[in-house]
C-alpha cells in the first residue's frame, strides 16, 4: 500500500533525536500511568476512545500493556491508511476516517477519551463542541495534550529546533518567535490548523467549563512549571457522574 511521504516522514521526525523522541513519548508515559487508575469489573476491557489516532501508537501502547476495546477516529485518510494496514487485523481495534464532528456516538461507551497532540489541529469552534458532546455523554475520563506555543517555552522550543536542524521552527518568523514568547499573540499570524497562534489556555478554560480538570501535566517531567513545558496535558472527569 502506497502512503503519502509526509505521514511518514512526520512519525519520524517526532524521534528525530534523542531529546525530540523524549518529549514526544512523555505523553504516552502519563497515558500508560493514567490506565493504572481505570477501574473497571473484573475481566473487563477498557473501552478507549482515540481522537485524532494518527498513526495509532497509543494503540499498539495501551494493547501491549491493558485489556482494551480501541475505536480510533482520524480525518487524515493517510494516517487512517497507515494504521488500517498495522493493526486493523487486531479484533479490539476499530477505525474510522472521519471528522470527529460526525463521530460523537463513539464517546457514548467509551471510559476513556484521549486526544494526544490533536486539539491544535481542529478549528478552535469544533474543539468547543468536541468536549461539550464529551462532557454531555458523561465520559468518566479525558485525557488530552497540546504544544505549548507561548511563553519562554515556545523561545526554547524555536531556538533549540534551529540549533538541532530541526524543522518546528520554521512554522514561525523569529518576529514570531518572540512575541509569542512574550505573550503577544496580536503580533502572531492568525492560529489556523497548525502550532502558530496556538494558545493552550483558552483550550483549558473550555475543558474547565464542562468537565472537572483532575490533574495539568507538563513535560519533560510533570514537576516542570507550565510556562516552561514544550507541551500541556490536561486530565479530566465528568460532573455528572
């Protein structure tokens, strides 16, 4: 099966060096240690519900260490591919190449909803109705991440990919680069579906007004201040439950 390069290429650049593989794989060493926290009855599945599952490692992850019943959805019909061909053949994974706005039925069974690195890519109006349809399905657990693109962080970020050869840095001007550093997002181009514009907080006050925020993960390690943390995480529970 014939993928398009940059699905590809965009899976190896997440380990393109030690330090961007570190980062990148942090956010599975909170994922994995939030499983430990599921309860369900014994001998049941974990029901996981994957937003934006790219090429499916939280996937292959879950599976090697949890009993899992997977539905991933993702819009991308190259990573959708990519995944299919790896594991479609596993009897507790399913994927769907859909947006998620039509996907909404799939939060109704699930324990868990994780969303890792996705949020930045979705208009910021849908990702509002995302974790409102989350919070109305009573979802016992949301789990997702996003870049951090402001602050030091961001500064760090752009000049530590410029150093390495990296490409992240190029997304920005260094004009950019420093007003986002500063906090001054009026000097940043418009946030469309990339990491440029971003701002994690909004993002963080939607989840706030639906669901009830348990725990904000940082990275390299969760003891790293936010605004020095290259990407957020934010573990939540429904109210209504």
């Amino acid at each position: 099966m014939k993928h398009k390069s940059w699905q590809l290429k965009y899976e190896d650049n997440q380990n393109f060096n030690f330090i961007t593989s570190y980062l990148h794989n942090y956010r599975y060493k909170n994922l994995l240690d939030l499983f430990k926290s599921i309860k369900t009855k014994d001998g049941d599945e974990i029901n996981v519900t994957d937003i934006g599952c790219g090429v499916g490692k939280s996937y292959e992850l879950l599976n090697a260490n949890y009993k899992i019943n997977y539905c991933g959805i993702e819009a991308n019909k190259g990573f959708y591919d990519i995944a299919n061909e790896r594991y479609g053949d596993f009897k507790n994974f399913d994927i769907v190449c859909d947006s998620i706005e039509n996907q909404y039925c799939k939060f109704e069974q699930a324990d868990i909803v994780i969303g890792l690195e996705t949020f930045e890519h979705i208009p910021e109006n849908l990702v509002v109705r995302v974790i409102e349809a989350i919070a109305k399905s009573k979802v016992p657990l949301f789990y997702c991440t996003v870049p951090n693109e402001l602050g030091p962080a961001i500064l760090i970020k752009n000049i530590g990919s410029y150093i390495m050869g990296y490409s992240r840095h190029k997304e920005y001007s260094w004009r950019e680069t420093f007003s986002s550093s500063m906090y001054d997002l009026d000097n940043v181009g418009l946030h469309g579906a990339g990491h440029k514009g971003f701002d994690w907080r909004w993002l963080a006050q939607t989840i706030r007004h639906n669901l009830q925020i348990e725990k904000i993960t940082t990275s390299p390690f969760n003891f790293v201040p936010k605004f020095l943390s290259p990407s957020i995480g934010f573990i939540a529970k429904s109210r209504q439950i």
